[in-house]
C-alpha cells in the first residue's frame, strides 16, 4: 500500500473532490451575485424614473411661482398706481375744501345768525346768506 502511485491518485482524487466542491461554492456566489446585481439594477432605474419625475415636477411648480411671481409684480404696480391716485384724490379734496364748509355744517345742523356771528366771525349778511342757501325751510 506504500505505493507511490496509488498515493498520488488518492491525492489526486481528494484534490478533483476538493476543486470540484470549490467550483460548486464559485458557481452559487457567481449566481447570487447575479441576482443581487440584478437587485440593484431594478433600484437604480426605479430611483431614475423616481428622478426624472420629480425633475417635471419641479419645472411645473417653478413655472407656477414664475407665473405667480409676475401676478405679484403686476398687482404691485397697480397698487402703487392705486395709492398715487388716491393720494391725488386726496390732494385735490384738500384744495377744494371751500372756506366756509364748517359754516356750512353748523348752518345744516339748525345753527342761527347769531350763533354763526359769534362762532364763526361772519357778518350779519354772510350768516343770512348761508343760511338762505343751505338751511332748512324752517329756517327761514
């Protein structure tokens, strides 16, 4: 049994057994590497359409806050032409306001020629007067 020979087939066998049982191990790793590369295939073209629908989606809310941005402009500019002309307005009831408007008021309110010589410095013909034309019938 010392024979060198039938030591070397044994050897032989064992390593064919051994190489044999290592080409099985490679041959299952190389197929779930296969699967896992296809795992991750399958990831990266869902997180690219994931992408590629979030990049829409953010032109269409860009071009949404530029259409609203351009409302805001135009209502901005409204608003300061609205506040010029009011302010306008204003200026111009400023100027207007006649000289006797508050004689007015006191005449409307049942004010007497007397009252509007004493309160108002007028002469006994301007409180006449006012009172003829914006009193009452039952002032006269």
């Amino acid at each position: 049994m010392n024979n060198p020979l039938i030591i070397a087939l044994v050897v032989e066998g064992v390593t064919i057994v051994i190489m044999f049982i290592v080409l099985l191990w490679l041959a299952r790793t190389q197929l779930k590497l296969k699967r896992d590369c296809q795992v991750l295939k399958d990831t990266v073209q869902a997180n690219s359409n994931d992408i590629s629908g979030l990049c829409s989606a953010a032109l269409t809310v860009d071009s949404r806050i530029a259409a609203v941005d351009s409302l805001i402009a135009a209502t901005g500019g409204q608003i300061d032409t609205l506040a010029a002309k009011l302010a306008e307005v204003e200026q111009i009831e400023q100027q207007s306001t006649h000289p006797y408007s508050g004689d007015i008021r006191k005449v409307r309110s049942g004010a007497s020629v007397n009252e509007l010589m004493r309160n108002s410095g007028l002469s006994h013909d301007e409180a006449a007067l006012l009172i003829r034309l914006h009193g009452s019938n039952t002032q006269l």
